[in-house]
C-alpha cells in the first residue's frame, strides 16, 4: 500500500497537454478539411503528410481497442469473416469494429467513428499482416492502396536495401499525387522530414531519461506518451509536446524525483504491451519495488537516421532497420546495448499470443540472451488486445516469483 501511495504522488504533468493534443488530432480527422491517408505506425507518414494528407494510424486504434477492453467484442466479428482468432488481435478487433460501427473513438473523442481513408499506405517492415489487413478496408472502402515491402530480418542494411526501398518510396509519388491533387514537393517532404527528426530525437531522450537510477519514466508511461511520436511526427505539434515533457523529466532527474524511488531491481519489457493490463502490470512491479525502466515497443519510434537533407535515403534507413525487421544477431546486439545502457537486472519477455512478429521468445532467443549478457528473463504468455490469452494470477506468480529471484542474486552479488 505504501508503494502505491508513493506511484500515486508521482505524476507526469505533460500528461494533460498530452490528452489535449490528442484529442485536438483526433478530431482534426473529422473536419473535412484535408484529405485522409491511413498508414501504418513506422511506415511512410512523412512522405504522406508531404502532400497534404492527414494521417490515421489504424494500429494506435488497435491499441485503444486493446487498451479499452473493448477489442474482445469485435474480435468475433472478424473471425465470422473469416479471419483465424490467432491472428493479430489489432487487425480482428479493428475489421471488427468496423463491422459493428462502434468504436471507443465514438465516447472518448466524439467522432462519428474511424475516419473514412483516401488512400491506404502500408509498410511490411512489422509484419505482412499489415497488408492483410490494410487490403480488407482498401477494398471496402474502394480506396487506392500504396505498399512497402522492405528485405526483412537482416544483420546489416545495406546500400543494396536502402536503393530497394527508396525506389518503392518513389512508386508512391504518382499514387499520391493523383489523391491528394497536389505536386510531389522535395522542400515540403524535407521540411515534414526535419521535423519528424526533431521529434524522434527529442523522445529517444525522453526514453533515456529513465537510465537515471530514479528514473522519472515507466515503460507504462511510455506507452501513455508515445502517443504524438507515433501519430503526429512530422509535426511541429509533437516537436513541441516531447520539448516539453523532455524539460520536465530532466527536471525530476535533477531534483531526484522518480516514479519509484525504493526500486530494488531494474527490468526491461521485451515485445507488445497487454494493453488491457497496463495499470495491473505498474502497479504489481511498483509493488515489488521492481522499476520497468526501458522496452523494445517505446523504442521502436526512435528513427534517428532521418535526415532532412537526404530524405530518401534516410527514411528508407531508418524505416528498414527497425528492430522488429531485424535478424536475431542483430536484435541481440541492441537488446545487450539497451541493458548495459539502463542498467537492466532482468527482462520481461511477452509472448504475444497473436502477433508472431513482436514476440521474440519462441525460438530460444532469452537463454541465448542470458549467455551473452548475464541478464535473466522471464516469459509471459499473453496477447496485445486478446485477453483470453492471458492468465493474470499465473502472471501475478510467474512475474513476484521472478522478481525475488533477482533481488536475492543482487544481494548475493
Ligand atoms: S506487428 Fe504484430 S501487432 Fe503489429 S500489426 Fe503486425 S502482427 Fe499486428
């Protein structure tokens, strides 16, 4: 109880600014005024947002599907189409969704609903299912659709890769230019480029504020603040909003506020957050003095290759070296950069149940990972959206239990 008096007092308060902001883009999306691109959450929105589209991000629905535990009553819609409930639970809930026309978008932001798109933008970077489902709503909605298809899971990306990839970014253009009635502009997409790195560099700090020893960000919080850097960067909305919360958190650094001051261990969240779970999940680690300092998923926003001067080239980069899109090799290496640089004791690896691409413990890549770094990890079974894939109490025992065994070997140590 004491622990969860102390969470209680600390509070971030960007947060406001942040509801705000969002809500200011969702509605923005209603008014009629530009032209709707969906797109998916790492994929083209700079080139998009360079021709005038407003952008919609049908995986941050997924997330509010998930998070509201409302994805459980369109899940069963989209499997009466056809669709297996082992597949990726933001694209059942979201097919579903719209099946049933109701959406939390409905209560939480006053729209009508998910915006009706003009054209449909995906990249297969995360996964092919993005096309799967991409595919279902451009025909529904009769809507072009554009697609990236980057080399996957490579050790190093090549200038081989990055040609491959700038020469789809170009097919877009034509594509694009026909919706949205505007001409390609270099100094437009240049200007949407610089500023979607600005805002990409300024949340890969607000990411590390948290090696602070009192870190002043959760991997839960994070989940919370990635909200702009996934569906307003290229905007000078987001640049703004992490300049602020940035100023914030470098401020409870130095005044020594965190969210958990008393942590005894430090962990890392490899995979998907249970977005039905997230206060659960902070308030069981809070409870055992457990700080969830860092992830792979908040990471995944962090593009720091962009550059406005090369912007073909660099969004191809940044876009193809992802982490998810990346070899085991490759993916242990940043995972061990991540540890050493947060000082991590353990790691949580969520198996997702229906997202295969984010899960990275089916192939005994955390006994691979002990050995090269030391650091232990425990698996959670689980979905993303589907809580019928998830034991809490099982979770509860696994995760306490896992916990005191990192405690007792720091103080043997
Ligand atoms: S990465 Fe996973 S959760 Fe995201 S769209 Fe692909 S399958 Fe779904």
């Amino acid at each position: 109880m004491a622990n969860e008096a102390k969470k209680e007092q600390y509070k971030i308060h960007s947060t406001d600014v942040m509801k705000k902001i969002m809500g200011e883009y969702f509605l923005s999306l209603e008014t009629g005024k530009k032209k709707i691109a969906w797109c998916t959450s790492v994929g083209p929105a700079e080139l998009l947002r360079s021709f005038g589209f407003e952008v919609y991000f049908p995986e941050n629905h997924g997330a509010l599907l998930g998070a509201t535990r409302t994805a459980m009553d369109y899940i069963p819609e989209a499997i009466k189409c056809g669709y297996s409930g082992h597949v990726c639970s933001y694209t059942t809930a979201d097919i579903g969704s719209y099946l049933k026309k109701e959406t939390p978008l409905q209560k939480h932001y006053g729209m009508k609903g998910a915006p009706k798109p003009d054209i449909i933008a995906y990249n297969t970077n995360q996964c092919r299912e993005v096309e799967d489902w991409f595919t279902y709503f451009a025909d529904e909605f009769k809507c072009p659709i554009v697609g990236i298809q980057p080399p996957r899971h490579l050790d190093e990306i090549t200038q081989d890769e990055i040609d491959l990839v700038v020469k789809q970014f170009k097919k877009m253009i034509p594509v694009c230019e026909q919706v949205s009635g505007n001409k390609f502009d270099l100094d437009k997409f240049k200007e949407v480029v610089k500023l979607s790195k600005e805002a990409t560099l300024l949340w890969q700090k607000v990411l590390k504020t948290s090696t602070a020893m009192n870190a002043p960000l959760s991997f839960f919080d994070g989940t919370i603040h990635m909200g702009p850097i996934v569906v307003l960067r290229g905007t000078q909305v987001a640049k703004d909003y992490y300049t602020g919360l940035l100023k914030e958190l470098e401020e409870n650094v130095k005044n020594n506020i965190g969210f958990l001051p008393q942590a005894k261990v430090r962990i890392f969240w490899e995979g998907m957050p249970i977005w039905g779970k997230l206060r659960m999940f902070s308030d069981l680690f809070n409870a055992n003095n457990a700080a969830v300092v860092a992830s792979t998923y908040c990471s995944s926003w962090v593009f720091d290759k962009f550059d406005e001067n090369n912007p073909w080239e660099s969004t191809a980069k940044a876009y193809t070296e992802i982490f998810i899109n990346r070899s085991e090799k490759a993916k242990m290496k940043m995972l061990a950069e991540w540890f050493k640089e947060f000082q991590i004791d353990g790691v949580v690896f969520h198996d997702s149940k229906t997202c295969f691409n984010n899960s990275n413990a089916k192939f005994g890549m955390p006994q691979r990972l002990q050995e090269m770094t030391g650091v232990p990890g425990l698996i959670i079974e689980g979905d993303l959206c589907d809580l019928r894939f998830f034991s809490e109490g099982q979770s509860i025992t696994k995760i306490e239990t896992f916990l005191e065994q990192l405690e007792e070997n720091k103080v043997l140590s």
